[in-house]
C-alpha cells in the first residue's frame, strides 16, 4: 500500500521546492502524492504562471485562502485545510519554507495526529521581529522530519532540541530548480523585451517585499534614495510585488528605476543570472545568486541563509540609505572574493529527500 502525502504550499517560493520533490517522487509508486495550494498567493502571476513553467501538476485542492493579515490568512488556511486533512488522512503532510501555509500546515496536521516534515527546516535570522522567523519557529517546534539545506540549519535544531536522527541534511531543493531550468530561461527573450536600451547595457535587478522594509513610509523612502543613487551608476528593474507596488503610491523616486509587473520564474531566473547586482530582502534570491555568481546585497540586518555569506555572493547592506550605500561602494571597489558552492547545493537535492522518506517510511522502525 502506497504512503500517501499530502504536499502543502501557497507562495512562489514554495512552488520552486516543491517541483524538484515532486518530481524526485512521483514515479514511486511506494508513495502516493497529493497537492494542496492555500491560495497564499492567488493570481496568474503570483502563482499560475510558476505551476506551468515548473512543471507542477494541477493541484488536487486549492484552498482559495486569499490575503489579509498574518492572523486572518493563517487562520483561513487552517479552516479549509482541516477537511481536507480529514477526509485524505494522509500519512504525513511536508511543508516548505516559512510562509504562513508553512506554519498553518503544519498545526492542522499536527492537532490531528499527523506527521508533519519539514522542508528548509532549521533556518534562523535570530529576529523575532520578523514574521517568517516565527513561522520557522513554530514550525520546527512540532515537525517529526527535518531536511535541512544548509549547516546552520542543522546546529540550530540541535540546539533547539531536535532529535539528531531526525534530522537530514538533504541540499537546497530551490537549487535544484535552478539546474533544471536555468538553459531554458536563457533562451527567454526577458532581457530584450524588458531592459531598455543596447543589448550590453548592464543592469540591477530588485526585489523587496517584507513588511519590514516596505510597509512604513520613512524605511521605505530611506531605501529609495540609497537606490537611486546606485541607479545614476547602473540602471536598477524591479519586478515589484503588488504589495509594494501599493506602498510606492505618492513616493518620488529615479527614473533610472524601472518598474517592472511580477515576472514569471523562467523570465526572472534569466534576467537575475544576467544582471550586474541583485538587491533584495528575499532568502531564496541570496541563494540563487550565490549559485550564479551573481553579486547580492541583502536589504536587510541579518539573514538566516548564512551560508550565501561565508561561502557565496551575498552581502548584508542594512536599511537605511548610508549603509547600502556604504555596502554598494565595497562591492564595487573591493576585489571579489572566491565564490564557492554549498554542500549538497548540486541540483540532487530531490533524490536526497526521496532517500530520506523512503527510509523513514518504509523501513519498519518504531517511530515516537
């Protein structure tokens, strides 16, 4: 009888871990695959889009749980997934990342007595201020299966408690999207249709999202202005989040800043491996320009990718308008370091976690 799980996610990010898995999976027939969509993020772009281009099948259910606050959406997430959870009773669920599906996954299944494993566990920014560190928190707290990308991930379960044996150091699954997609976003037409002027023109990327940095004004208009002093140097794209987009309303900045609509993830992976600089408050671009060689400032005071930091591309540049600029002068002046790729980061992540499962499922073991 094949082990049923029950696959669980809702935002982009998610949707980049869950294809490699799905496909590492699928073909055994010791394993019987359902996908469950919150409907965190909802429409064509956000979503849609990402599920054709990464090769996912259509989910099995979507939730259609929608927006709102970090309450209301974990909270609606939690009503609509418990009948699902009921009627597949499901031997285990796996939830990815640290977005609120993450978290709302895995108290669902765990009030019902269901295994929960946790993809990406382990990660900490050691700030609690922050809404996805919580997420983690929570989540591990209460997750039977860890598969860790990154040593960090590791150190921090164990000395939060978690069980060693528990505990899988499997890769990073977002990477193993990059390997299997990155010579078809390179024959995207994303840079000729949406970077403005000659071909060799070099160019920035951008992406901010998080509460933090986007959702009060003066932080807001602080990172504006240390970006339109990068942009009088290189030209700065941003693909930006319909959250922030609402936030820019009524604040000034460089024409030099181009404002691009949420792009799907072949267009964005083929613009991000081409730019000069990437700049983001986003975990899974430092780890995706670590693999590039594509230089990173994060916006932002800490990260709970480390990793990307001792070992890839990524600097940490603060918020306010000195220290990106301060961070932006050293990247450009400073020799680069030599970048090396994590451990596991080698695009057979999915085959690990298919390791993983096979042997904590279907090796007759007594499990607590």
């Amino acid at each position: 009888m094949s082990v049923k799980l029950l696959v669980i996610a809702g935002a982009r990010p998610n949707f980049m871990k869950v294809a490699p898995l799905w496909a590492a999976l699928s073909p055994d027939p010791q394993f019987l695959l359902k996908l469950v969509h919150t409907g965190q993020h909802y429409d064509y772009a956000m979503s849609g889009q990402f599920f054709e281009e990464l090769g996912l099948p259509q989910p099995d259910y979507h939730l259609e749980a929608g927006s709102g606050s970090h309450a209301q959406q974990t909270a609606e997430i939690l009503k609509r997934l418990e009948p699902v959870l009921i009627a597949e009773k499901p031997a285990a669920i796996v939830v990815v990342g640290d977005v609120n599906s993450t978290l709302a996954g895995a108290l669902a299944a765990k009030k019902l007595g269901i295994d929960v494993i946790h993809v990406e566990a382990g990660l900490r920014s050691l700030d609690r201020s922050m809404p996805e560190e919580i997420n983690r928190l929570a989540t591990d707290a209460i997750s039977d299966l860890f598969l860790v990308t990154e040593e960090s991930g590791r150190y921090n379960l164990l000395r939060e408690g978690a069980p060693p044996e528990r505990i899988h150091m499997v890769g990073n699954l977002m990477i193993d999207s990059l390997h299997g997609h990155l010579k078809q976003a390179l024959q995207s037409d994303a840079r000729s249709r949406l970077i403005q002027g000659e071909a060799e023109r070099q160019f920035g990327l951008i992406t901010l999202h998080r509460p933090a940095n986007v959702d009060h004004e003066g932080q807001l208009a602080q990172i504006l202005m240390a970006l339109d002093e990068i942009s009088q140097e290189v030209p700065l794209y941003w693909p930006v989040h319909p959250r922030t987009r609402a936030k820019l309303q009524g604040l000034t900045y460089s024409k030099e800043i181009h404002l691009l609509e949420p792009l799907g993830y072949l267009d964005f992976l083929s613009l991000q491996a081409q730019s000069t600089v990437v700049l983001t408050d986003s975990g899974g671009i430092q780890e995706e320009t670590t693999v590039l060689g594509v230089p990173c400032l994060t916006i932002r005071e800490n990260t709970e990718r480390p990793v990307t930091i001792e070992c890839g591309t990524n600097r940490l540049a603060g918020t306010t308008r000195s220290s990106i600029l301060k961070a932006w002068r050293e990247l450009r002046d400073e020799p680069q370091k030599e970048r090396k790729i994590p451990p596991f980061w080698d695009g057979k992540a999915g085959e690990r976690c298919h390791a993983v499962l096979s042997q904590y499922f279907l090796t007759p073991v007594e499990r607590g």
